[in-house]
C-alpha cells in the first residue's frame, strides 16, 4: 500500500494540488508569495522568523499535555487515531478504537512494518516537528491549550518505525533526516508547514539545513494541513508545572516513579496518563497506559 500522504493548504500559503515553479523563487527570500503558484515551500520557510534556540529550562513532555488526548472528540485517542488513518488493512479492537492490527508502509525507513497493538518496539507516532524542538523555537511561551494542541495536530504527526523515531528523539533538520532519502523532500516541507501554522521560528542551522533538502526538490509544495486542527485544544487541562500532581498523602510533594518496578512496589500500577506519577518514561509505547 501507498501512503496517503497529506495534500491541502497552509494558511495564506496554499491552494489546494498545486505547486509553484520553483524558478522564480529565490531560496531564504522573505518577500511574501504573491499567488497559489508561489506556493513552495522553499517560499514557505523564507517567511518563518530566524533566531537562536531558546533555553530548555521547564522543558517535559507533560507541558504539552496529556499523551494521547482524545483532541478533536472523536471518542478515541490521538495515538489510535494516526494509526487507524495510516494502517492498511487495519484492524480494531471490540471498541472501534484502539487499533489492533495493520501493515504500515515507513516513508522514514521505505520498510513495511506490521504492527499489531502491545508491541512498543514496531511503530511509534511521531512528532514530525519534535516538541523538543517546539519549544526551544517558541512552544516555551504557548499556553497548556496551544501545547496540547500542537503535540495532537495530526498535521504534525507520522506513525514511523520506532527505532527511526528514538534515534531522532528532539532532533531538527540539521541533526536528523529520514534513512529513506526519497522522502526528505515531503519530510521538511511538512516541518515548514507545522512550523508556519504555529507560527514556530528557525534557527540558522536549521533553516540552512531545510534549505538544502529543499533547492534541488523541484518545487516542492508546503505540505498542507487537510485537518484544519484549531491551534489549541477546548479541554480543562492545565499546565503540570503551575499543578504538580502530590501524592495520596496531600503533603505537597510530587510523585515520580522512575520505573515500573517503583510503580508497582507501590500499588501505583497500571498508571494512565493524568495519574499521578505518569511519565512518559515509564511509556514505552506511548499509549497512555504505563507499566500494565
């Protein structure tokens, strides 16, 4: 099977199915696209801010959120939701969510990986801009609800081997690139999409880094978001480092556990996102549900 992969327009950027000619775009330009057949993404990344990285300091996983919410009320979590969108043939669970089963077609790796559900070390989801990166390029001064919504954006996210996944980890552009060297065109240009849609900046390396990928790409579109996800979530969450979970005791102090056996020691297992001392650590395959 082929990869859907996705074919709609970022904001003020794209229209629908057409690529621009690429000569008459001058790479790192920041002069704004003046039509649809403007629309490369070489275009794109010229009007994206350049700058340093900011400090990681704050920086978790659960700053952006509960992994996986359900984002767009759909009744199933976002996790399940990629993996039901991408698998092919797939099969579900009794409950019409959890995916249980399916073949999958890697565009990082151009190997097919069947997956099937309980086997963390087959397929991961990734954030194809890393929350890591996020928010050392502006994430670090998002509200919980704008984080929640970026790290669920099915605009920015990619079922991938899960080897491919761990080994680029917060990677950008200019630490890491697909195996699969057919797919580095479509993989930055997605990056530049998600990039513009949250208005996230660049840093010098990176920018030179996509611009590389990029030039020789023959006009490559800005992948467009299909989705249309909102920039931030509706859902009563709050940000973990102004509500730290505590412990049954009530006495303040946050509960961490820094493996499965502590978890367990302390009768603290299976622990689920939103449970105190959930991390995703303890998560090997990302599905909410640590240490079962």
């Amino acid at each position: 099977m082929k990869l859907a992969f996705v074919v709609v327009g970022v904001v003020l950027l794209v229209a629908a199915g057409q690529c621009g000619d690429d000569s008459d775009v001058v790479p790192g330009a920041r002069e704004a696209p003046t039509g649809a057949g403007d629309a490369t993404a070489v275009a794109a990344l010229g009007l994206l801010s350049v700058k340093g990285r900011a400090a990681m300091t704050g920086y978790d996983r659960a700053r952006f959120g509960p992994a996986w919410l359900d984002a767009d009320r759909n009744g199933c979590d976002t996790r399940n939701d990629i993996l039901a969108e991408h698998l092919l043939p797939v099969t579900l669970e009794s409950n019409g969510c959890v995916v249980a089963a399916g073949s999958y077609d890697d565009p990082y790796t151009g190997s097919t990986i069947d997956y099937w559900q309980g086997d963390g070390s087959l397929v991961d989801i990734d954030h194809v801009v890393s929350l890591g990166n996020a928010w050392a390029t502006g994430a670090f001064d998002w509200p919980i609800k704008k984080r929640a919504a970026f790290a669920n954006d099915p605009l920015n996210l990619l079922p991938t081997d899960a080897g491919a996944n761990r080994q680029k980890g917060d990677g950008d552009a200019a630490t890491w690139l697909p195996a699969n060297t057919s797919y580095r065109c479509e993989y930055v240009s997605r990056q530049v999409a998600v990039k513009a849609k949250y208005d996230l900046w660049v840093t010098p390396p990176e920018e030179a880094a996509i611009q590389r990928v990029l030039v020789p790409c023959d006009g490559q579109a800005v992948t467009p978001d299909r989705w249309g996800a909102p920039t931030e979530v509706d859902h009563n969450i709050s940000d973990p480092s102004a509500v730290p979970a505590t412990g049954p005791s009530g006495g303040g102090d946050p509960v961490r556990y820094d493996s499965c056996d502590e978890a367990r020691a302390a009768g603290a297992t299976p622990v689920r996102t939103g449970d105190p001392g959930y991390g995703t650590h303890l998560d090997g395959d990302g599905d909410g549900s640590a240490c079962e």
